[in-house]
C-alpha cells in the first residue's frame, strides 16, 4: 500500500514538473523576438553593397547565427542583427550556409570591454564605420536600433584614414528640367570638412549599385548644382578627395567615402492660362472672375488704370476679386494667371488676355439755353455712354425729377418741352451704360440754372 502511494505521489511530481517546464517554455514563447523596420546602405569608397534598402530586423537574428557569440549581444534589436538581416537581404541561402564567409565577428581584441567587432562584412577584409542617423554609432552588439533608423555601413578599401561623407540632407526633391542644388560634407572623427575642389557626383542603380558618372562636379565648398529631365527617382552619389588634420594636426588628404541621398524629380507641371471677366459693378467698383485651371492652388491678378506704367499685384485662393475706389472717366486694364508651388519654387501659367473696363465720366460743361419757349441742353459727350439721365427741379424744391418728355437733338443736346413762366429751374445730366441687365450711372454733371420770364 506504501509503495503505491509513493509511485502515485511520485508519478504526480514528475507530471507537476513537465506542467512547470511547459510553462515555462510558453512563457518564453509568449514574449517573442523584437523586431523593427530600418533602411539600410553599405558602401566602399568605390562601390555599394546595399543602397538604402529597408529591411525588417529581429533581435534574434545574430544569436541565430552566431550562437558563441551570443552572450555578447545586448538586449533588443541591435546593430549586429541589422548587419544579419542585411547579409540575408543580399546573399539569401548562400549567407545562411556559410555566414562566416560574408560575415564574421570577433570578440578577441574588445573582450574587455564586452563588445565584438567586425572583421568581415559584405565580403571585404577591411571594415570601417557604422552611423545610425549619421552619427557614429557605439559597438554593433550594443547599439539599440528603433523602428525607422537610417542606418549606414562602411568598409574602407586600403586604409583607415577614408573619410565618412554624407550629403546635407538625406532627400531632394525637385523638378524635371529645374536645378537641384545639393552639398556634400566631409567627415573625420565627428567633425566636418569641405571636399576638395571638383568632387565627381554620379547616380547609383538602386538594385545593382552601379554608377553612372554625371557631368556636373561640386565645388571647393561641397556645392553642385543637378538636373534631371525626367521625372523619377534617383540616388546620387559622390567620388573626391578631403584634406583635413589629422591626429597629430598635420594636413592629410584622404578619399571620401560615397554619400548617398535620394532625389525624387516630379514631373514639370504646365498651367493653362485661365479665361478672364471683368465687369463694372458701379461706376467706381468692378469686379474680375476667371475659369479654374487644373492643378492651380493660388491666381495672380495684375491691375492698373490707364497711362499707368506700373501694375498692382494680388494673389487670391478665390476665381473672382472685387476692386473699389475707381475713379470716374478712367480706363482699368487687368490680367489673371494661375501659380502653384511645388518643391520650393512657384510655377506660373501664362497670363490671360488683358481685359479693361471703363468708367464713366461726367457729362463736363453742361448749358442751357432758352429757345421758342423751350430750352436747349447741350454737354460734352461721354465716352462708353450709351444714353443721358436728365433731371430738373425747380430752384427751391430738393427732389431732382427725371425729364420724359423733349426732343433728343444729338448724343449731347437735348430741348425740353416748356415751363412755367417766372418760374426757376435747375437742370443736371449724368451719363449711363447698361452691363448685365443693369445700369451703371456716371457722376453728375455742373447744375445750370435758368428762369423762363
């Protein structure tokens, strides 16, 4: 009876124990490889291995293949699982079977410090530098990587005096035809340098890395200046020399190492020019329209009074503007254009055909005559008239009545029918003109006076 008992209680130890190591091998399971997307570029003074490639990183992808070495690797996704995932991403199955021979660490010189270097990389004997973000980055094993990182690995090719350089900014953008300027900066231990005068710049097959010399060439100050006619997108590249001080502070001229940057080129955007409406409102308003241009964010109109040299100028987000304040007799021309901005420049459509309105004058220099019992209006003619407004009151009265009854003589005489003798009057002219179904009236003319006896 003892002994079962004791083979039951031991048979449920042994059963607790296998539930424990399940347990705990689930728990492992549950807290799974880190992983995180960077992108990626590998380069020599000559060449690319990788050009800007982004590739998702596990944090276990070193210690998969480089089993001895890892209790050196530290926590999370680090530089020397990119520079696995990297190797994979170029080589696929031949790095897998022999990843020493593409890629190989050691921990011989740096135990000390309980860090690993690089001996190999990409095939090349000689390793150099490792920037995250463009800046130097710590021992591969210890620096943590973070979703998005620009990362870059450089291998020298005969020395360790090869300068890290980079561009001034890792993305262009331009037009197709347009000038792009770009800058080329020099590295040495963390400080920068201007290329030598007449660096070569090229563009680089994103899939082969292969480089295509360009004609263009910077300047002593790491300038150039690149065009590109036709849309798409571009990597560019540089080859050139760097004298800078080194560690003894003696002059020392070195190669730079190929920087790379990104150039996307849009296709060259052409604007219809729009159709233009001018029209009066008033007589010392108008107010312009024009059609809608595809691709247009903004319209310039152009404005100015007649023998004026100088046009006014107004930008607009809205197809119509009104203008005020015009003065009477005078001829206003305008012109309409619609701009858009894209990468830092702003394009213009060709400006629409030059549209005018003109205002009406007074009617100058009104008299009045008496003739037969009638009286005789005359006045110099307006110009764009198409008729008169006459009024006539008598002197003491205010309400100004319109005259409907009389002869029309010309486009500026006019006879009245009679009034009352010993009566005064008082008459005044305006001319008018019809625009849109309605009519816009000029500025009164002088009032005249005159007493029928």
């Amino acid at each position: 009876m003892t002994k079962s008992v004791s083979k039951k209680v031991l048979a449920l130890a042994v059963s607790a124990a296998i539930l424990f190591l399940s347990m705990s091998f689930a728990a492992d399971n549950v807290h799974a490889a880190e992983q995180v997307k960077v992108t990626v570029s590998a380069k020599t003074i000559s060449e690319f291995d990788i050009v800007q490639k982004e590739i998702t990183v596990t944090s276990d992808a070193f210690e998969h293949f480089y089993p001895d070495l890892a209790d050196k690797d530290g926590k999370g996704v680090t530089y020397a699982d990119a520079l696995v995932a990297a190797h994979i991403d170029k080589y696929c199955d031949k790095f897998k079977s022999n990843p020493g021979g593409y890629l190989k660490f050691s921990n011989d010189y740096y135990a000390q410090y309980h860090s690993i270097s690089v001996v190999k990389q990409f095939e090349h004997s000689k390793v150099g530098l490792y920037y995250n973000n463009q800046k130097l980055a710590s021992a591969v094993n210890e620096e943590k990587l973070s979703d998005a990182d620009f990362l870059e690995v450089v291998s020298f090719e005969k020395n360790y005096s090869e300068c890290y350089s980079r561009f001034g900014d890792k993305e262009y953008a331009g037009i197709a035809g347009d000038d792009i300027a770009v800058k080329i900066i020099a590295d040495y231990c963390g400080n920068s340098y201007k290329p030598n005068n007449g660096a070569e710049l090229y563009t680089v097959d994103f899939n082969t890395g292969a480089l295509n010399k360009l004609s263009k060439k910077a300047d002593g100050n790491g300038d150039a200046v690149l065009k590109f006619d036709k849309k798409g997108t571009y990597y560019i590249t540089a080859k050139g020399k760097v004298t800078y001080p080194d560690w003894n502070g003696n002059a020392s001229t070195a190669n730079i190492v190929l920087p790379l940057a990104k150039v996307t080129v849009a296709k060259a955007i052409k604007l219809k020019k729009p159709e233009l409406k001018i029209k009066l409102t008033s007589n010392k308003k108008s107010m312009a329209s024009w059609s809608k241009v595809k691709c247009a964010e903004k319209y310039q109109i152009k404005y100015k009074a007649g023998g004026s040299g100088k046009w006014s100028v107004k930008t607009v987000s809205k197809r119509k503007i009104g203008f005020d304040r015009l003065r009477a007799g005078k001829k206003y021309y305008y012109k309409v254009c619609a701009l858009v901005y894209s990468y830092g420049k702003t394009i213009y459509s060709p400006y629409s055909r030059t549209k005018s309105v003109t205002t009406l004058g007074s009617a100058k220099r009104l008299k009045i005559s008496a003739e037969s019992g009638k009286y005789l209006l005359s006045w110099h003619k307006v110009a764009a008239a198409e008729g008169y407004d006459k009024k006539v009151r008598s002197k003491y009265e205010k309400k100004w009545n319109t005259i409907k009854q009389g002869t029309k003589l010309s486009e500026s005489k006019f006879k009245t029918i009679g009034y009352m003798p010993g009566k005064t009057y008082q008459y005044r002219v305006r001319a008018y003109k019809s625009v849109g179904g309605k009519k816009i009236y000029g500025p009164w003319s002088n009032i005249v006076t005159i007493k029928r006896y």
